[in-house]
C-alpha cells in the first residue's frame, strides 16, 4: 500500500499522497490541499521546505555533499568531460556520441552570429554600466531579432531555440567584456572548441593573435562545469516560474541572469573577491573579519560561506580550492588572497558559530580566485557564472515546457488593512 500523510485540521483528517524519487527523496503532494480543506495552504518563505517540481536533471544531497547531472557524479565529469558535452548531458538527458557531439557544436557554430544591430544597443550602455545587466539586457534583446516562438510540440523548434542561444551568448558575453575595455567587438573563430572560442572571442587584441593556453583553457571548462547546474536554485526557479507563463527562452534565461547577479546568489564570487581585497588592504586581519561575520549588530558576512542545501560541504568548493592551487601554480600566479581565503576558512572550520550553523565554503569562495589567475575582471565574475548556468537554465526550461507544467503561481496570506473607506486627500 503506497504511504500517505495525514494533516489534521479543525477536527477532521486529510490524505495526501507520498512521492518518493528515484534517489528516495520523499515529499507530501498537497496539490488537493485547499480544495480539500477548503481554504488551507502552506506557507514556506524562501521556499526551504517546499519542492516546486520533479525534475531528472540534477541529484542534490546537501547532508552527504553530493552533486549529480543525470546520475554522473560531478568529480567525474569535472575531471572528464567537456562542457559541451555536459551541455548536451543535462539538455537532453545523456552523454552525447561523437557524432552528436560534433552535430551540436556545427549547429551551434552555424548560428553564431549576432545582428550587427545588437552592437547599436550595447552602444546604448555606459562603459560603467555592470556587465549582468548588461548582458541580461542584450539576452532579452535577441528576441526582437529572434522572435518565432517555440513550438514546445515541435522536438525541431525546441532545438534549434537551444542551438540559438548556446550559440549567441558566448558572443555576449565577449562583447559586454570588450565594449568594457573599449575594445572592437568582434565574432568568433570557428576552427576552435566551444571553450577555446571564448577565451579567443574574450581576450584577443586587435593587433595581436591570440593563442589558447591549455591550463587556462582546461581551468575555465573545469568552472564552467562546475557551475552548469544546481537544481531549483534562485535563477533556475526564476527562469523556471518565467517560462511557465509561456514567455519564451530568450525571456526566460534573460530574467534567470538578473536573479543570479544578487551577491546571496551567483554575486557572490565577485562580492568575495572584493571582500578578501578589503581584508588584505586592512592589514589582512582575518580574526577581524571572523568576529564582524558573527556579530548580529554587523551587516557584514563571510562571502562564500554557507549554503541553502549544503550543510556538510558543497562538493564544488572541494574541487575549487584543489583547481585553484594547481591553475595559479602552472601559471606561476602567487596572489595573496588566496591565502587570506585558506586562513579564513580554517578559521570557520573551527569556529563553533560556523560548525554549528553549518556553514562552509561554497563554490564562490575560491572561484574568483582562479578567474582573476585567468585574467578575467571582478565585474565579469558573475558573468562567467551565468556562462556556466546557461546549460542548466536550459535543460530546466526544456523540461518545464515538455512536461506542460502550469503556470507558477505561489499564494500567500495576506496580513494588511481590512476593508476601509477612502480617505479624501485632505483628511490624510
Ligand atoms: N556569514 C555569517 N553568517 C552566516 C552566513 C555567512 N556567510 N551565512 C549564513 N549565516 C548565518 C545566518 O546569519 C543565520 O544565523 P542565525 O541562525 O543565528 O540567524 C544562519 O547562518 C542561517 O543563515 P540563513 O541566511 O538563514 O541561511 P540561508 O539558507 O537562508 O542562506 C545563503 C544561504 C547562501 C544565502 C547564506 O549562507 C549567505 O548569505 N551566504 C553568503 C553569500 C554566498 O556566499 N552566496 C553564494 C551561495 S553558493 C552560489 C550559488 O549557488 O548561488
């Protein structure tokens, strides 16, 4: 007999199924709720407690410090795979052949240019303007250039929507860096890897070639990995709930990039970078730090630290700090926060309001780190993360759409005035 829940309220009981994953995560189905109880709901702030959907995509165990796209372990793919191939991975659910591969990265390269028009409105943005609005933007800019929708029956629709936009991006993301440092902006070269390609679309001066470091090139496939998905995080939620209204890709991935650049989200390996820079200009007192972290009186806290799911350690950080050693290494960097970031965390490790709250590095502690080795600018951190997540975001809205899922909708109790006559201005 299949397991049931039991909500007793106003003196009568309620039955609600029980559905258990495939990794046996258990949750109570309250859809019947309100109908049933005639008005009940449930109120969650901050959605800690409340799954928005079942997804196939990405297995998260925040006790055990677990991280999976479909099934493969995220050390693995980290250490083996391509971002690409990932790509290809969390969007449509296996590791691709190498002719899918090749198939995918041809698609992609086929639809890699940009209007020229798109430059009219990136013109339009002071240099100063921050590369995550920017860049958000310019996404949502593609639709007036772009503006079919998708066929969400059509397997062929759904693809080339996909193809458009893994193509298209990197070419953004390379132009809101570039228009930054005033340099001309250009296209991709298309004998190169999709990683490879972006460095290239990125860094190459007009005067100069550009070729490829393999340890940077390796460093940036390694991050963007690590980054391609987190299950229903701010912005996937976002770009989830955005999609469901049946606004299209581009719509969606555009206010899924706005939701990352918040510094309690993907703004935080900037904000840490900033933070271990304030520390080092401070004589580098990270006893300081620690004790402005856990003053409730003090708005100040440690970037990089603590998780809504990991609470034993975020799998990522573990192979950031080990990446981070090793890049910096072969690129003969030595830059002193990375040992302001070791002291701090051995400091938090130890520290019982840390351990007791659970708090431990996650993947922004040590990622800036190694995007500032690369020679990538603090203001384009939270880019390179939004890069990373594109695949995820997508293989989230593929799925939402294909399942039909209704449009998202939370409730909410409403605590304000009662009914009340309106006041002329005069009597205000
Ligand atoms: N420094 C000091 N105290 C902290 C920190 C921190 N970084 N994070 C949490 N706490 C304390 C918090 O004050 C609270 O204490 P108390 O119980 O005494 O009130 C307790 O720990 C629980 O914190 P919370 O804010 O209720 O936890 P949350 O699950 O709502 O927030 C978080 C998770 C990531 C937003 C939070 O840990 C944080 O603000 N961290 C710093 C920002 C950061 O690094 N964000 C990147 C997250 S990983 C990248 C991504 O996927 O976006």
């Amino acid at each position: 007999m299949s397991k049931k829940a039991t909500i007793e309220f106003d003196g009568k009981k309620y039955e609600f199924p029980i559905v258990v994953g495939t990794e046996n995560e258990v949750a109570i189905q309250i859809k019947s709720l309100r109908g049933d109880t005639g008005g009940l709901i449930t109120l969650d702030p901050g959605y800690k407690n409340t799954g928005s959907c079942e997804s196939a995509i990405t297995f998260l165990n925040g006790e055990e410090g677990i991280l999976r796209y479909r099934g493969y372990a995220i050390e693995e793919l980290a250490d083996n795979a391509s971002f690409l191939e990932v790509a290809y991975l969390l969007i449509f659910g296996e590791l691709p052949t190498q002719q899918q591969l090749d198939k995918l990265y041809a698609d992609i390269k086929r639809e890699s240019n940009v209007d020229e028009e798109m430059k009219k409105i990136l013109d339009g943005f002071p240099k100063s303007a921050h590369p995550m609005g920017v860049l958000s933007s310019l996404t949502s800019a593609l639709i007036a250039f772009n503006p079919s929708a998708v066929n969400v029956d059509s397997e062929e629709d759904m693809y080339n929507a996909i193809i458009k936009l893994l193509a298209k991006f990197p070419v953004l993301v390379a132009w809101t860096l570039r228009k930054r440092q005033g340099q001309p902006l250009d296209y991709g070269d298309s004998s190169l890897g999709y990683v490879e390609n972006i460095l290239k679309m990125m860094f190459k001066k007009p005067s100069e070639n550009y070729e490829v470091d393999p340890v940077v090139a390796s460093a940036l496939n390694k991050l963007l990995i690590l980054h391609a998905d987190h299950e229903q995080n701010c912005s996937t939620s976002t770009v989830r709930i955005v999609g469901s209204s049946h606004a299209g890709l581009f719509a969606s991935i555009s206010a899924g990039i706005s939701a990352l650049w918040g510094p309690l989200h993907g703004g935080a390996n900037q904000a840490v970078i900033e933070m271990l820079e304030g520390i080092k200009q401070d004589g580098g007192d990270t006893k300081k730090y620690m004790k402005k972290a856990k003053d409730k009186n003090d708005p100040f806290r440690l970037m990089g630290f603590g998780h809504r799911v990991y609470k034993n350690f975020d799998p990522r950080a573990k192979i950031i700090k080990k990446s981070a050693d090793e890049v910096l290494g072969k690129l003969g960097v030595q830059d002193p926060v990375l040992d302001i970031a070791k002291g701090l965390e051995k400091e938090a490790l130890e520290d019982s309001y840390f351990v007791d709250r659970k708090l431990y590095p996650n993947v922004d502690f040590y990622s800036g780190i190694i995007y500032r080795a690369l020679g990538i600018p603090t203001e384009m951190f939270t880019v390179m993360f939004a890069l990373g997540r594109l695949p995820g975001w997508i293989a989230q809205w593929r799925e939402m759409r294909l399942k039909k899922e209704p449009i998202g909708r939370p409730r909410q109790v409403y605590t304000g005035e009662n009914l009340r006559s309106f006041k002329p201005m005069e009597n205000r």
